[in-house]
C-alpha cells in the first residue's frame, strides 16, 4: 500500500434521524457530493418502509428505532430531521452517545429552556452542534461577512425576500419522494389558523435568514412587530424594529412567480445584497454584491451552497479542525426567531383586520422545510 494511500483520512459516517423530503432532496444530495469524506450509513424513520426505501438509495443500514442508530458505531456524525418536537431530545441523545457532531434541522428547540438544556450537555460531553440555517454556511455569504468592513455598525434597513413554489415542486426536481404525507386544508380565516401560519413561516421560513439579520442588529432583544400578515397561499409579510433597526420580512410560495431569495442589508455609506439559490436547488452559492460611492464588489458564485457547506463544517467538526458556533449564538438564534413568531402572532389580536387582510379563503396548512 502506498504511504499517499495509508494517509487518507478515514470515512465519517453520518446517521440521519427522519427520511423525509429534506432527507431525501437536501442531505442525500448533498453527502453524494462529498462522498470523499463522508459516507452515509444508518437512516432511521418512524415508517420502515421509508426507511428501507431511502436507506436502499445510498446502500445504508435502516432502522425504526432512535436508539439503534445511536447504538451504531459506524456511525460518527448525526442529523437530526424529523419532527420540530422532537429535535432538543434528539440532540441531546445524540450528545449523550458520545458522537462526534450533530447537526439539527430548525428549530434545534422550541423554547429557551429546551436551548438552555442542549447547550449544558453539549457543554459538558464535548459534542459539538450545529443548526441547519444553510444560509450561515454559504461560501456567498461567508465572503460578504469578509469583506463588508464596518458595514453593520452603519446598517439601518434589513430585508429578506423570499418567493418560492410550494415545497414538492422543487423537491420532485431534486428526486423522487418517498412516503410525502399529505396536509389537511384549514380555514385561513380563522385567527388561531392565521396566528398558527404566521409562527410557522417565522420558525419555518425566515429563520433560515433571521441568524443573517441579527449580525446587523445588536439590540436583537428589543423586538417590536409593527405589522404582520398572512399571504396565500402560504406566505407573509412582516415589518419589525431591533433597537435601530428597521426590519422587513416577506415571503409567498405559490405556483405562480419566479423563484428567487434576496437578502439586502442598507447602510449609510455602504449596502449588502445577496441573492441565494432556491432552496432544493443544489445549485451553486449566493452571490453577494456590495455597493460603495461609485464601486460595486462582486463575491461568487462559489461551487458549493450552504447546505454542503454545513456538512463541510460538520466534517471538520468529527475531525477535531473545526470552531463550532458558540452556545450563546445558537441560543440567540432562537431566542430572535422565537421573538419574532410571538409578537406577530400578537399583532392578530391586535389588529385581526390587518393580519388577515391577505388571508380570505381555504388554504392547507403548510410545512416549511426550505
């Protein structure tokens, strides 16, 4: 054997709690590209047929049981893909196995005290996390952070704009689903469906960009929603103040427009746009401009997007070569988004006329797994 050959680093082994359209459309994707360092071996799911099926795709291990997968010692690396409820027990047994990274889909916790108790055993075993907003991870976005100088000191508009098909197109694009289950229809007029959609598009949808939006906004905690309604079929529109800050959410997802996603931070002297590849689309990176008196810098695209690059980052994390985000900026994270779902939510109460606005009619409740 030749001295390049026994110098190859060793296979990680990534084990994928929940085999839904994420899963299949995102991380496999994803994982095959990378196939020099890591290897997928374990895939758990509650439904052994879905299990079986996507197991199959990648010549993995399957199995219906949490604790089996954990059990595995081939297995070095956890993903934790299922059901928001259950991610702070998940992330905490997968600390507890003694693993070597773990990365939990958003929300990693649905309260501060689910955050608070992830962060003492990450803490106290050495494990080291990490929470799929892909957008952290983008090699676009990582070359704005760079190159942007004292722009967030400036900053006084933040946007994040966001329009996309419904789910299923683009994850029939990316492959063929297996086991996708079906939404019931609620009455979107109805405040507690409306207060219910609007959570779930803050916790669902715009928390992939609200980590991006708290680097421009020190005063995070002072969170005060101006206005906030719902859009059809699935979407909203959200105006808010952090400190100094003004901060505007929008996003739809119909049949209808063309796909795109922008993040825009405006300063006095300076503004940041960054335009980021549809979710699903293993499409290459953002590519961020920023704008000065008379000089525009372009940074990308770069050849990877923010979803492999948070496998890059887990890698380097099982290896030892890695910085995991701190505790405190995860538990911030959430604490914003969290912020945010609520005092929308609130603004239902106190203006039900302005929050259903563009609401009339039937629509399914959707999940949101961009």
């Amino acid at each position: 054997m030749s001295s390049q050959a026994q110098a190859a680093p060793a296979l990680l082994g990534v084990g994928i709690l929940g085999a839904g359209p994420v899963t299949q459309a995102i991380h496999l994707p994803s994982l095959a590209r990378l196939g020099d360092i890591l290897e997928v071996r374990h895939i758990m799911d509650v439904d052994p047929a879905v299990a079986e099926s996507v197991a199959g795709r990648v010549g993995a291990r399957f199995s219906t049981s949490m604790d089996e997968l954990l059990a595995d010692p081939a297995v070095d690396i956890v993903a934790i893909c299922s059901p928001h409820q259950f991610h702070a027990a998940q992330v905490i047994a997968a600390c507890r196995a003694g693993k070597k990274a773990v990365l939990c889909e958003k929300p990693f916790a649905m309260n501060g005290e689910e955050a608070a108790a992830i962060s003492a055993v990450s803490a106290e075993t050495g494990v080291p996390i990490i929470v799929g907003a892909m957008h952290t991870f983008d090699p676009g976005w990582l070359a704005a952070e760079d190159a942007w100088g004292d722009l967030p000191e400036q900053v006084h508009t933040v946007r994040s704009s966001i329009v996309l098909p419904p789910n299923p197109r683009f994850e029939d694009f990316a492959t063929e689903i297996v086991g996708r289950a079906s939404l019931p229809s609620r009455d979107s007029t109805d405040l507690e469906v409306i207060k219910s959609m609007l959570t779930g598009g803050v916790m669902g949808l715009a928390i992939h960009d609200l980590p991006l939006v708290r680097r421009f906004t020190p005063d995070f905690a002072s969170v005060e929603v101006l206005h906030a309604e719902i859009v059809r079929p699935f979407g909203y529109v959200i105006s808010l103040r952090a400190g100094n800050v003004a901060i505007e959410l929008r996003a739809a997802m119909n049949a209808t427009w063309e796909p795109s996603w922008e993040f825009e931070a405006i300063g006095d002297d300076a503004a940041l746009k960054i335009d980021f590849t549809p979710s699903y689309v293993q499409a290459g990176s953002a590519t961020a401009r920023i704008r000065t008196a008379g000089r525009t810098t372009v940074l990308g695209p770069f050849g990877h997007n923010g979803y492999e690059g948070e496998w890059r980052k887990l890698a380097e994390l099982a290896s030892g070569t890695g910085r995991p985000p701190s505790a405190e900026t995860l538990i911030h994270d959430l604490e914003f988004a969290l912020a945010i779902a609520d005092a929308a939510a609130g603004r239902v109460d106190a203006s039900p006329v302005d929050a259903g606005s563009a609401a009339s009619g039937t629509t399914a409740d959707q999940e949101v797994n961009a």
